[in-house]
C-alpha cells in the first residue's frame, strides 16, 4: 500500500467510530470515486476549515463569533444550557425544542485523562452568568461519573449568585450520552427539567 494510502487511513482511524478496517473501506471508496466524492469532500473540507471559527462566547462553532446564536434576539437570554459537546449543542438544535442560550464545555473533567478547568470552558460560566443575569442554567451534561464531577464543579463555581440551577429529568438513562437521544426523549428531559439542591453549608 503507498504510503500516502496508508497516511490517509491512519487520519480516517483516528475519527469517532472509525477503526482501521473501516478507516481503509472508506479510503478504497473515496479513491474509486475521486471525481464524484473525493475531490468535491475535499473540497468542502478545506472551505469550512477556512470559514468556521469558535465562537468566544459560548463555544459553538459557526461562521462568525458572536456565533448566530448568541446574536440572534429571538433567543430567550435569560436561560443558559450548559452542554459538554458540539454535537450535544446540535442535538438540542435539531429537535427545535429549546430556544435559550448556550454554554459548550469541550467536555468533562476527568483526572485519569489529565482534564482539568483549565483545559475546559468552565470558569467563564460565573462570569457569564453575572455579567449577563441569566435567571436559570441549565445542566445538560451526560449522566456518568466525570460527568457528575463536572456538575458540582459547576454548582459550586455558581452558589455565590442568584440563578437557579436546574439539570435534566426523566429519559436519560445513567451513562447515557445526548448526542444519542431522539427528539422525543430529549425534549421530554428539557420540559421535566429538575432543580438542583444546593445543600450549601
């Protein structure tokens, strides 16, 4: 196999739910239709590589920052849904089921990965929250354990301020991820959406 086959495999692998039987199957495919798939993705790539930037307020990815979200007046800016991932941002999206603002984490804390605050869009949340009064966060974090850790990371960083702090309910299972819901459940979770107790001594 030439070596820039194999370089383009070992990218292809290295994607979510991509292994190296996979990862070499869809090289094969790209390679046997270069004028029809390969060359026009490429293509699509290095544009959205070019145009997408992060947005600095919430961390969702668009064209511009402040992304379309965070600029858009129909937008309840009284409500901020803390979500670990893009893709759980579209989720919620998807569905059109819920219409506040945003807050994207780029994950969860997780010691045995080396994943701390810093490497998180976490303490930017009090900030916000202050800054901008929102009357209720959201916390749409998937239900395991490093998740469970970022939450009261989360609680703690907020108990100082006058905002109420809500997670989701009914619907998600423990150790569930967003990304996979259906709408249904999704929205169910949202609209039966539950208050966290602080017990702040």
């Amino acid at each position: 196999m030439d070596v820039n086959i194999k370089n383009l495999v070992h990218a292809f692998s290295k994607l979510p739910g991509l292994g190296p039987s996979s990862s070499r199957r869809l090289v094969i495919h790209l390679l046997q239709n270069k004028e029809k798939i390969m060359l026009p993705l490429a293509s699509l790539i290095k544009e959205l590589a070019d145009l997408i930037v992060e947005c600095k307020v919430c961390g969702n990815l668009d064209a511009k920052s402040p992304c379309s979200i965070c600029t858009n007046p129909k937008r309840d800016g009284k409500l901020m849904c803390v979500v670990e991932e893009l893709g759980d941002l579209w989720a919620f999206e998807k569905g059109s089921i819920y219409s506040g603002m945003y807050h994207v984490l780029g994950g969860r804390l997780s010691a045995i990965n080396g994943i701390g605050p810093k490497e998180l869009n976490l303490d930017t949340i009090p900030k916000r929250v202050a800054e901008l009064e929102f009357e209720e966060v959201i916390i749409a974090i998937n239900p395991t354990l490093e998740g469970q850790v970022t939450v009261q990371y989360i609680i703690e960083s907020l108990k100082n301020l006058d905002v109420r702090i809500s997670r989701l309910a009914c619907g998600i299972p423990m150790g569930g991820e967003i990304d996979y819901l259906d709408e249904g459940t999704l929205k169910a979770a949202l609209t039966s959406r539950q208050e966290y107790e602080l017990n702040i001594k």
